[in-house]
C-alpha cells in the first residue's frame, strides 16, 4: 500500500505520538560496532564513524558518550517517501518554537528526535496541526 503524498492530508492525519522513553545519540568506530552487544533503533554510517540511536538506558549501561538526550515523537500516518513538503511543515513549526528536530524517515513513518525537555511542547504544537 502506498504513503500518502498529498501534503493537507498528511498535515490533517499526522498523529503525533510520545514514544515514553529518552534517547540518545552516540558515536562509536567501526571495531567497537562489530564487537558491541547491543542492539541499537538506528545505525548509520558516516566518514567519521558510526552514529547509534538508543535507549539512554543502554548507552549509560554501556560507558557510551553522548551530549544530550532526545524524545521520540512518530508520526502515525503513512508518509509516503517521495511526499514533498511535510517535514519541512512540520519542522519549521517546531522550529518556529525554538524546537531543534533530527529526523528519521522509515519506510512507513517519519520520526521526529526533540530534546528531551521539549517533548510536551513540540507534542501540543503537533496535535494544533
């Protein structure tokens, strides 16, 4: 079944939800990665090393570094990834509030990282939409 790339729609059927847990963002280098035990939300490859998204629980469980945490806020309606101008809607409202946003798109749901601290204020600008 195909995302929905109508921008109204999307905009009308987001569904914010609060995933209730912190995040974090850490780096770690390709040998640490292939001898970790850990199973992190995201992994991502980049010239300077590996990015992992998870639970912060995990990382302090494991002596991993990180600067901040985050809250998970996932979009519920079925994006579609060619869909132009949602998160761009979106991200300039948060913004807007002086809410900094990393985003995930996945195949089904795009996925918003807010700070932690800022998750009941990005959740109400969210359900205005």
């Amino acid at each position: 079944m195909a995302g929905i790339r109508d921008l109204k729609e999307l905009l009308k059927s987001m569904q914010p939800k609060l995933i209730e847990k912190e995040f974090v963002f850490c780096t770690v280098s390709e040998d640490f990665f292939s001898r970790m035990k850990i199973l992190p939300l995201l992994v991502f490859r980049e010239d300077e090393g590996i990015t992992l998204i998870l639970e912060r629980k995990i990382a302090d469980e494991n002596s991993l570094s990180y600067s901040c945490t985050w809250a998970l806020v996932t979009l519920g309606v079925h994006s579609d990834l060619a869909a132009v101008g949602f998160l761009a809607a979106v991200t300039s409202k948060l913004a807007s509030a002086g809410i900094s946003t990393n985003v995930v798109s996945a195949y089904y749901h795009d996925h918003l990282f807010v700070p932690f601290e800022k998750a009941g204020k990005a959740m109400k600008l969210l359900m205005e939409s």
